[in-house]
C-alpha cells in the first residue's frame, strides 16, 4: 500500500485555524517534511511559525565556575553551532521565529505548549508501523498526550496542492467520532476541501451496507453549512479498512478518534499525500 500519511491528534478542538503553528525539529528530514507542512498551511490560514529545537547536551551552569577548558570550549562551540543551524533551516520559512531549550524534549515541547507557545504542533513522522509511530518517537507521542492543541505528523513533505481532500471515519452513538467529524469540517470549510465518511463494520453486515441513521446523524452535525459528504462502506478491520479507503479514494488527508485512557477525548487527524 502506497498510503503516505501524516496525523493530527488533539485531545480537545482548539481555536480554529491556528494563529501560531510551532514545529520541534532535530534537523532530520523527516523534521523538515514537517517545517514543509507548516509552511503550507500558514500561507493558506495567515498563522504564524515558531520552530524549537530542544537541546538535551548539559547546561552552561555545568560548567559554571570552571576555567576555561577544552571542554567548556567545545560546548560553547556545541551551542553556537546549533543556533546556527536553526537560523538557516528558519529561513527555509521567511518570518518564522525560533527558540531553543534545553532539558528533556519530551518534557520541553509540551511546556511550550501550555504556555501558549502555539495553537497547533506539527512535527514529522517515518509512519512505519502505522498512524500512531513517530519520527521523533517518545517526543511526539509525549506532545500528542500532554498538549490540549492539535499535533499534525508529517511523513513527506506535502505535494503541491496538497491538502485537497479530507476523510474521518464515523460510528454510531460515537461521541469521539462526532467531535473528529466536527473537526473534519473546520479543515474542509478553511481550506475548501472535498469531505469524505468512511464507515468500517466488523459484524456480518454486508460489505456496502448503508446504516442510515448514521447518515442522519452525520448530516444533523455537518449543518445547513458544512459540505455535502462523500460516503463511503466497508467491512474488515478498521485502521486497514481506513488507510485501503483513503487509498481508493485519494484522500490526502485522514481524521481520526483516539482513545485516552479515561475518556475518549483525543482527535487524530492524517494524511495520505
């Protein structure tokens, strides 16, 4: 399956379109797909770009009091080289501001959050192993758990006019599911984007089978204003079922529902440029 596939997660729909996109990079390229991806939706919502590189080498005040040393010079050194190179990889996004911290990243990034540092996270993605597998690992899932606004995961850097279409699975009598698709259409109404539902039954249903209640349910939530739905019905397991409907239908951009502990309360949202 050739699913190219980058996500948002957000444990609650925060103000929307983002005034301020913030976008943890470790130089990688998977790093820079993500600062790509950043670009491209702050032209088209006008937000602003702020990129953190999170520095786990040991702080200035370990060498407090020394004198100077060859080690003390190196990390000197150390240090201007990296905030020399998150001057030219910000440049790759003209008017984007940065910051860098140092202590643990999965800590750090989740702070800058909570202290208003953004509106949404974009950060890259190999997705190897599926939606939920991070480029930068135990930082990612840590920003998707902690942070009360969306993180987008980016495998590749977005092809040009991308993104264009937009599918959320939906279930019955799923409040989760009703608040991706709520999210589903903020993104479709901003960026006019095609919208797609996706329903994936694992019972003895036929294949196909339209349950419409959900239909009406769907509808009742999309509103006099929020764009006609293009439908979708399978059978098999979800998150396969998911990604092979994506495919079929060349959505280039996925929300989910994810389930946190003691409520349903997070909202994943990807790709599949």
């Amino acid at each position: 399956m050739n699913t190219r596939t980058q996500q948002i997660e957000a444990k609650k729909i925060a103000p929307f379109p983002p005034a301020s996109i913030l976008v943890p990079v470790d130089f990688s390229g998977c790093s820079l797909a993500g600062l790509a991806a950043a670009r491209t939706l702050a032209k088209r919502w006008n937000s602003s770009v702020t990129l953190a590189h999170v520095d786990e080498a040991p702080e200035d005040s370990f060498c407090e009091g020394m004198r100077p040393s060859p080690e003390r010079e190196a990390l000197e050194r150390y240090h201007r080289d990296i905030r020399h190179r998150l001057a030219e990889t910000a440049a790759k996004a003209p008017g984007a501001s940065t910051r860098m911290l140092e202590g643990n990243p999965r800590e750090a990034v989740p702070l800058l959050v909570a202290g208003g540092a953004a509106d949404m996270i974009v950060m890259g993605t190999h997705g190897r192993r599926g939606l939920r597998r991070f480029c930068l690992g135990s930082v990612a899932e840590a920003a998707v758990h902690v942070s009360s606004v969306p993180v987008l995961t980016v495998r590749f850097r977005p092809n040009p006019g991308w993104p264009s279409k937009v599918l959320v699975p939906m279930r019955p009598g799923a409040p989760y599911a009703d608040r991706a698709l709520l999210l589903a259409r903020e993104w479709a109404l901003s960026l006019k984007l095609a919208l797609g539902v996706i329903h994936v039954s694992e019972s003895d249903a036929p294949e196909g089978e339209r349950d419409r209640s959900l239909e009406r349910r769907v509808a009742a939530l999309l509103g006099a204003r929020g764009p006609s739905p293009e439908w979708s019905w399978r059978k098999g397991r979800p998150f396969e079922e998911i990604l092979l409907g994506a495919d079929a239908g060349r959505f280039d951009l996925i929300v989910l529902a994810a389930h946190v502990r003691r409520r349903w309360q997070d909202t994943l949202l990807g790709t599949t440029a």
